[in-house]
C-alpha cells in the first residue's frame, strides 16, 4: 500500500535545519510541519511551562509580523493552523492551499529567526494570563484536571524529565520574565534542533530554494545538549486519593513500563485492546455490562523518549466500591496472564490497530506529522509499515510476558468526592 512506503527525500541545511520533502499532488494543498526538539522535559525546575509558554508567544508576532497576522495570513488564504507542546517537543504547524506555500514559510522562518526582536513586557503578560487562565480552566477547576499531574508526580521523581506538568505549576507561569523566555528561546529555537517537513502540491526544487531562502540565512547557537535521564523503578507502591469537586469516583492504576518504540510496547498496546478496545474487552465486558459496577473503564499504553507507563482507569457507578473494581482488574490481569489468550482476541486487536493506523494516515496533515514523529524517534522518517509489522509480529507469549511489569510497584490514584473526606 502507497501509505505504508512513501517517497520522501531529506536533508539538512548548513545551520543544521533537518528538511523531510514529501510530494502528494492528489489536491492542491501544503502542510508545513515544525517540530523543536524541545517540550517540557526541557523545563528549568524552577520554571516549569515555559515549553508550553512558547506555544503560545510564537503567535505573539516577530519582525516583520505583526501580532495577530500569523492567524490572519494563514486564514485569509483558507489555510488551518495550530500548535502542540508534550514532554518532547513542541510542534507548529500550517495546512494552506499550495499557491501559499511560501507564505507558511515565510511566517515559521520569521519567528524562528525574529521573535526576539518582537518580544514586550506588554505581551509576555498577556501570555502569562492567558496561560494562568488555561491552568486554572482545564487543571485547577477542572473535574478530574488534575489527574495527570499528579500521576506523573507519583511515578516520576523531581528530577525526572516527566515530573512536572506540560502546562507548568502556577507559581512557576506568575514568575517568568523576559529574561527567561529570552535564554529559552536561544537555546532551543534554532534551526539544528528543529525538523521541518513539507507535504504536499508543490515542486521539490522550488520547495528547496524557498527553504533556504527563508530558512538558510538563521544562524544556530550552541548545539543542545543531550538529556540523560534514568527512570528508576518504583521502590514501593503509592496510593493517593484525591478529594475533588467531582460527583463519581474514579480510580487510575499505573506500572511503569517502557520508553517509546521499545518492542513490548506494541504487546503492552494489543493488551490494552484486548481489555478495554471494545463492548468484547474483557474489563469492558465484566465491570461495565456484566457486573455494572463502572460507567466507563479504559486501558492503553503511554511511551515517550525518557519513559513510558501502561495505565487502567476506570469511573465508579454511584454506590460502587473502587476496592472491588481494582480485585476485579487486577484478576483479570491474572487470568490473561495465567491463561490462553484466544487467536480471535489477538487477531481482532491487530486488525483494529492496523485499520485505525491507516485510517488516521489519510489526511496530509498526519502524514506531515507522522514523518516527522518516526524523524525525531527512529531518524527514519518512513517508518510506517516497519511500526505495523512490529505489531504483526506480536503472538500471544509476546503479550503473556509483559506481566512481569504488572508484577512490579504501581501507582493506585483515586478521585472521590469532597463531601467523603473523612468518611472513608
């Protein structure tokens, strides 16, 4: 199939740009996908979220754009656009009729190498609410927000790269100055720790001189240093139940497993569909239809470069103990383990995966970021069909010796209703 092989070229710019061509002349459309070698785990401890600050600032406006006409140059043209920050990398990216390639180009070039001579006490604040106001929103007062943060927390220790939240802690976002964002900006947003790919309508040797028209005058700092980072295992297991403003209680169980692309990881991925995939889940089927104890139970697998975690939550029904939806989980695990898998099972988890991967390769957008993902993880960026037969290959003892991970130490976080304090 054309989409698991894909004819790309790349290369590299003398200031150490990565450049990933991808040529798709089926509609008349360009995506231009950045991605920095730079997400959270890039954090100073002390100033945890200025990842994700720059998310937000890089639309702030540059040199030779003004605030706002990033939004407005790439929307006049009937383009999209959006940005991403994780623990590994922050990601920019434009989807706009391919007569406006340049353009996109234009604009990434101009911030990547301009921001600074833009930079305002005036819209560093703005930012700084904007961002306090986005912790509070979908954190703080949010439901169940603080869930990840605290799961990270607890399997991570300080000094771990995942430790802290993407967003940041409040204290940390009220505190950043220009200096901060000045010294973050020229340590990472230079062209030899960014990978740009450009997908699409478009000739190759126009694409190539514009690159370098726009791209090949930036000049790259110091290189970035490498992060090493051991991620220990638990010593212990660690229980937490947190009192929020929610109406069910919900419970979330955590062993620490492997760092992305390490080849349990696609037996760990089967196992979780195996359990939670579908109505034919084996938790699925016994805590929600069967017994009824939850209204929801989902289980998948979680790898980034420094680490990686398999996770089951599942939302209590009014009335339901977490203590008996957590022996019912963790006997289910046993019996999987202990037991056949069936080929239906197996078989079924691989077709599901394999048609979801495709079906999300359909637009040129995840293309572009796919390339991009195996670049930045694997160096290669046509990586599809390889991360596909990984999944092939994985047989029933494949996903029958993961339990020694499930035999280790955990994290055992629960939400329950503020008004149980003290009940429990």
């Amino acid at each position: 199939m054309k989409i698991l092989s894909l004819d790309y070229e790349k290369y590299s710019l003398q200031n150490g740009l990565e450049v990933i061509l991808y040529q798709d002349a089926s509609l008349p459309i360009a995506v231009v996908n950045l991605w920095y070698n730079v997400g959270s785990s890039r954090d100073p401890q002390n100033k945890t979220g200025l990842a994700h600050l720059f998310e937000h600032m890089m639309f702030q406006g540059s040199k030779h754009v003004k605030k706002g006409e990033h939004f407005k140059f790439v929307q006049d043209s009937g383009g999209t656009l959006n940005a991403s920050t994780s623990f590994d990398v922050t990601n920019y990216f434009e989807k706009i009729p391919s007569d406006y390639l340049e353009t996109a180009l234009w604009l990434e070039s101009d911030r990547m190498g301009f921001f600074l001579e833009a930079l305002t006490d005036e819209t560093l604040a703005n930012q700084i609410e904007v961002v306090k106001n986005e912790r509070l929103e979908r954190y703080d007062n949010q439901p169940y927000g603080l869930t990840w943060e605290k799961i990270f927390g607890l399997l991570y220790d300080e000094k771990h790269p995942y430790h802290a939240p993407t967003i940041g802690y409040m204290n940390h976002i009220l505190s950043y100055n220009q200096k901060d964002v000045g010294e973050f900006f020229n340590t990472y947003y230079q062209p030899r720790n960014t990978s740009i790919v450009v997908a699409g309508d478009f000739e190759a040797e126009e694409a190539k001189d514009l690159i370098e028209k726009y791209f090949g005058e930036i000049n790259s700092t110091k290189e970035v240093s490498q992060l090493f980072s051991q991620d220990k295992e638990l010593s212990e297991s660690k229980n937490e139940i947190v009192y929020d403003a929610v109406s069910l209680e919900k419970i979330l169980l955590v062993w620490k497993t492997e760092k992305i692309f390490h080849e349990n990881n696609f037996a760990l991925d089967i196992l979780s569909d195996i359990l939670t995939g579908s109505k034919n889940g084996r938790l699925h089927n016994i805590l929600v239809l069967r017994r009824e104890l939850a209204l929801q139970v989902s289980a998948f697998q979680f790898s980034g470069k420094y680490g990686g975690f398999f996770c089951v939550t599942a939302t209590a029904k009014p009335g339901k103990s977490l203590d008996e939806i957590k022996k019912i989980i963790l006997t289910e695990l046993d019996n999987l383990f202990k037991h056949d898998i069936t080929t239906e099972e197996l078989t079924r988890s691989k077709n599901g995966i394999k048609a979801n991967f495709i079906y999300g390769m359909q637009s040129l957008d995840s293309v572009a970021n796919q390339l991009n993902h195996y670049n930045f993880y694997l160096g290669e960026p046509n990586s599809f069909s390889n991360e596909l037969s990984l999944y092939e290959k994985v047989e029933k003892e494949s996903v029958k010796k993961c339990e020694a991970y499930f035999d280790k130490p955990h994290v055992d976080l629960r939400f329950v209703p503020k008004d149980q304090e003290g009940k429990l």
